[in-house]
C-alpha cells in the first residue's frame, strides 16, 4: 500500500505593522490650567536655567550661561550665577540671596559679599509661584505634543507660544513683542511643572538661535536661606 503525500507551498502568516497608541484625549489647555493652580500653590522649589545656545548679557563684558538655586516662596532665594568675563577671558561664579527687600551679592572679582539694591541684581526670582503662572496663562495655541517620561515621572509635553515680554518675570529686562517657542512638561499625576524649553530670542542681546531650558525640582523641600556671614 502505498501512501502519497501531498506537498503544498505554504507562505508565513502575514505579519500585522503595530498600530501606533494614540494619545488619549487631553484638553491641553485643561492641562495648563491645571499647572497654574500648581505653581501658584508652591511653597518652595530648586531651579536650574541654563542657556542651551547662547547666553544672556548681564552686563557688557560679562555673559551668564547657568542659574541655579533654591526659592523660599515668595520672598526668598538663593542662586548660584555661571558666568564668562569676556577680559581677561575667564569663568566667574556670583552668588545671591535675597531675603525681604533686602539682597546680598558676592563681587565676582573678589568674592566678597555685599549688599545691593534689589534691582541691581542680574536675576531675580521673588514671587516664583506667580511667574510661572503668569507664563503659562500667557501660552497661545497650546497642543499636546506627546506623553514622555522625564526624570522618571509620566509627563505631558505642551507646546505652544509666547511673547518675549511674558517671561519678563523670569528674565529681566526682555525684549517687547518677539515671538517666542515653548515647550512644557507637567506631570501628569499631579499636574506641576517640571520642565520649560524656551526657543528664541527673549532679551535684545540674545542670539537669534538662543534656547534656554528651565528645570523645576525638589517641590515643596523645606529650605533654609539666611543672610550671608
């Protein structure tokens, strides 16, 4: 008896192309709202704002490239300026602690503390909670650009745009009616802002292609800021 055996050509099954996972449905301006009650009820946060292209003119001669501190929320503050002194070309750091309407900077010559007037002071961040508020109420066209992970929280990214004279608050002595790009990432448990990417001249000195990135940290840590010995 013999048994035949039929051979049939059999092509792999077709492979499916993943469907993208669409983001859910958020109402970036809901998202925003959201953030503004958040900062506003900050009491106190660590910062970081550092130029990714350019740098920003403290003073003819003296260009800053990183800020970076901790805020008591509203009235105190204490930073660390990175700076470049054109002549002799050299790296300088200036230090500031506000308490009050009092203010305390370091010479960036010779290191020694002394008191200054509030608005001689090359940035100032009293009332943090309410210029992060008054930044983000101020974003035209908000839409959500995607969902990430940012130093390991779920964050939204919100992208939208501003006038240079809406971050006055954060960068003192902006340019008027420049248009300026910017991205935000707001953690989407508790709606805080973690991250803003600002693209774009924001001060009359500043490069065309100028972009600084601000980095909020450490909510709400108790801080403790005294006036300099």
């Amino acid at each position: 008896m013999q048994t035949w055996v039929l051979a049939t050509g059999c092509s792999p099954a077709p492979t499916s192309t993943p469907t993208p996972t669409p983001l859910p449905l958020v109402d970036p301006a809901a998202v925003l709202h959201r953030a503004v009650a958040q900062v506003l009820a900050l009491k106190s946060v660590a910062f970081t704002l550092e130029h990714q292209i350019g740098t920003t003119m403290l003073f003819p001669g003296l260009e800053m490239s990183k800020a970076s501190g901790v805020v008591d929320i509203p009235e105190k503050f204490s930073l660390k300026v990175e700076a470049e002194l054109e002549f002799p070309r050299s790296y300088v750091e200036i230090n500031i602690v506000t308490i009050g309407d009092q203010a305390y900077m370091t010479d960036f010559v010779t290191g020694q503390w002394r008191e200054v007037p509030l608005d001689a002071l090359p940035v100032s961040l009293g009332g943090l909670g309410r210029t992060l508020a008054d930044i983000i109420e101020a974003v035209e066209a908000p839409q959500l650009a995607g969902a990430e992970q940012l130093r390991g929280r779920d964050a939204w990214r919100v992208t939208g745009r501003v006038r240079s004279q809406d971050l006055a608050g954060l960068v003192p002595g902006a340019a008027e009616d420049l248009e300026v790009a910017l991205e935000l990432w707001l953690d989407q448990g508790d709606g805080l802002l973690l991250q803003a990417l600002i693209t774009g001249p924001v001060l009359p000195t500043d490069v065309p292609e100028a972009v600084r990135l601000l980095v909020l940290d450490q909510f709400n840590v108790p801080v403790n800021i005294t006036p300099p010995e």
